[in-house]
C-alpha cells in the first residue's frame, strides 16, 4: 500500500505533533507500507525505513512556525495543497493521512482524485480557533459545518481522547479510533 501523510509542521521537530506524526510514519513503514510525508520546510530529516519526505517551498517571512493558527500557517498549507495535488497525481497513493488541518487538503483530493483518506484529529479546529481569535467567533458556525464535512468524508478520524470523539459523533463518523496512549488504544 502507498500512503500519503500530509503533515502541516515543521517535521521533524522535538515538539507534540511532530513526534506522533514520527510515530506514525514508524507504524505505517512497519507493517510494510511505502510512506511518503509532505511536511514544510522547516525541520530536519529523520531515517525510516519505506519514507520518502516531501517538503514545501516554503517564503523566509514563514519560518520560524509555532504552533497553532498563524496568517504563515495558512500560505504554507497554500504550497501544501498543491504539492499535495502533484504528487497524489503522480504517485498513486491507495490512502492519505490528513493531520490537522490538511484534512481539508485531503477532503478536496478525495473530491477530485477519489482517494481516500484518515483525519488524524488533535483538536476542534473551530473550538481552537476561537479561542485564540475570539475575532473569528463570527465564523464558528461555518468552520463547524466544515469540520462536520471533514469528518463525515473520512474513512476513519483519530481523534486523540474520548470527549473529542464524543463531541464528533454530530458528524456521523464511519469509524473512529481514539489515539488516547500508545499502550492504551481502543475502538469506539
């Protein structure tokens, strides 16, 4: 199997997000599958064995990403995108692994190119948001509704605890998995 993992971070970077998306990576390649990441610019490249890492163009004014909502964040999933698009169209991939964010990039590719793909869920996207910018609070309705489509399209979410995977099930998901420990996983 040929797996695309969309990583909107810097990778690798010894933070949260970066460290389960190595984890990940390590899984996918030990059960034998080809895994590519397409990640930003930023960050060093790590050893696994079936990886191929992709990164972005990436503008200087972007670099230095923290995490969470930035106006930088937002260009670079922009490059995501299309890269994303290139290379889905090149490299025949049987499934995407969207984190965060990507899982709009990986909704429209499965849209257009009809591959599938998993929403690997660290947070509300709507919910963090507004409460970083309460500004956007105005938007909160449509980025649920968006969130909604998100989860509805996907063939599995992976939410990382239980009241996040209760507060989805509004959605109807098909399959969710909660990612609450390594050593303690279990299926809903």
């Amino acid at each position: 199997m040929r797996v695309l993992v969309l990583a909107p971070q810097p990778f690798y970077s010894e933070r949260g997000t970066p460290i389960a998306v190595k984890l990940i990576l390590e899984s996918i390649s030990r059960r034998g599958h080809l895994v590519d990441v397409l990640t930003y610019a930023e960050g060093k490249d790590i050893e696994v064995k079936n990886l191929r890492i992709w990164r972005i163009y990436q503008p200087k004014f972007t670099y230095g990403i923290r995490p969470g909502f930035s106006w930088e964040k937002l260009v670079c999933d922009l490059f995501m995108a299309v890269k994303a698009f290139n290379l889905t169209r090149s490299n025949h991939y049987d499934v995407l692994h969207a984190v965060e964010e990507s899982v709009f990039i990986a909704l429209i590719l499965k849209l257009v190119l009809g591959i599938p793909y998993v929403y690997d869920m660290d947070s509300s996207l709507p919910q963090q948001l507004c409460e970083k910018h309460a500004w956007l609070k105005p938007l909160l309705p449509l980025a649920y509704f968006l969130e909604g489509i998100a989860v509805k399209h996907s063939i599995m979410t992976l939410p990382v605890c239980e009241s996040l995977a209760y507060s989805i099930k509004k959605y109807n998901p098909r399959k969710v998995f909660i990612l609450t420990d390594i050593a303690l996983q279990k299926t809903l």
